[in-house]
C-alpha cells in the first residue's frame, strides 16, 4: 500500500462499484468461514488464488479451503470473525486491500471450552475477470492474540435472551431464511 496516494472525489467516484464488489467479497468470506461453507469460500477466489496463512498453509488455495473447513469444524465449536478498517486500492482490473479483521473461535478443552481471540489483518491482492472480483492472493498477518477460559454460561442467557447457538451450514438459522446467496459464476 502506497502511503502517499491520495484520490480525488471524482476518482473514488469512479470506482464507488468496484469498492462495493470487493468489500462484499469480504464479508463473504467471513460468512463463508465462520459456516465452514466450501462452496461459498470456493466463490470467493479465483481458481488460481493462492494463501499465506504462515503455519498454517502456503500455497494454492483448493487445499486451503478443505484443510480450513475441516479444521474448523473438527477443532472448533464456534468462529465469529469480524472484518474492520478496509484500505483498497484499484488499479484497473486489479486491486490490493488491507483489512482488518478480529476473529473469535471457541474450542473444546479438558477443563470446559476456551476461547482464542486473534487480531490481525488480510493483506489480499484481487483480480477483476468477467467483470466479477474476486481474492487471486490472500496473506494473514496476525498481529496479537488471547486465550482464555470460557467464562459464560450459555445454559443461563445474557440477560435473559436465550441463547441459540448458531452452527456450520447447513444447520445455521441463516440458511432458513429468505437470504439466499449465489456465488457468481
């Protein structure tokens, strides 16, 4: 990222479509991982994508998607992850983004459940092809984590809502409603 760009109205004008596709592209992905839905996560790079997720896998993106769907739903009793702060540049049919992104992930333990919470960034290089974006490059960049006990008591409530765990597709509540997403072909 360039810090000494600086777009006019009128440029940031021209790519307002543009910003929009890849900032969906984004919070698809962390619906797409936090439901630990391939095919959904498969729609959001291109064939040829490759990660960086360092310790965890480098390289081409299809063993990406079955070793973190798998991982996630073997390992893991819930995700949340949050995406923040977007800096996107364009540049024609190409693009680079830095985004900011908070993920929760509970998981099982000996002594009762345990929570990791990580803060860290996507640094993304994107390509337009058939006038659809999509992640040709995703590197994540953790910046900190925590983990700690569970302290809640899901059985209780939060102040007397009861709480309905959401869960992996496509056992989630959000694959009965009438929000249907198609990934582009």
């Amino acid at each position: 990222m360039n810090a000494a760009v600086t777009q006019t109205v009128t440029q940031f004008a021209a790519e307002l479509a543009d910003r929009e596709a890849i900032r969906d592209l984004l919070l698809r992905y962390a619906r797409a991982t936090d439901r630990c839905d391939a095919a959904l996560l498969t729609a959001v790079f291109w064939p040829d994508a490759t990660t960086d997720y360092e310790g965890f896998h480098v390289g081409a993106i299809a063993p990406y998607i079955v070793k973190s769907t798998e991982s996630m739903r073997e390992q893991m009793e819930q995700t949340a992850h949050l995406i923040g702060n977007m800096l996107i540049e364009i540049d024609g049919d190409t693009a680079r983004g830095e985004t900011y992104v908070f993920a929760f992930h509970r998981l099982p333990g000996a002594d009762g459940p345990k929570d990791l919470l990580l803060g860290g960034r996507y640094l993304d290089r994107f390509a337009k092809r058939d006038d659809c974006w999509r992640i040709t490059h995703r590197r994540l960049v953790a910046d900190w984590f925590r983990e700690f006990p569970d302290s809640g008591d899901w059985n209780q409530g939060f102040f007397g809502l009861r709480m309905k765990s959401g869960s992996r597709s496509p056992n989630d509540p959000s694959y009965e409603s009438t929000f249907t997403y198609q990934p582009a072909k």
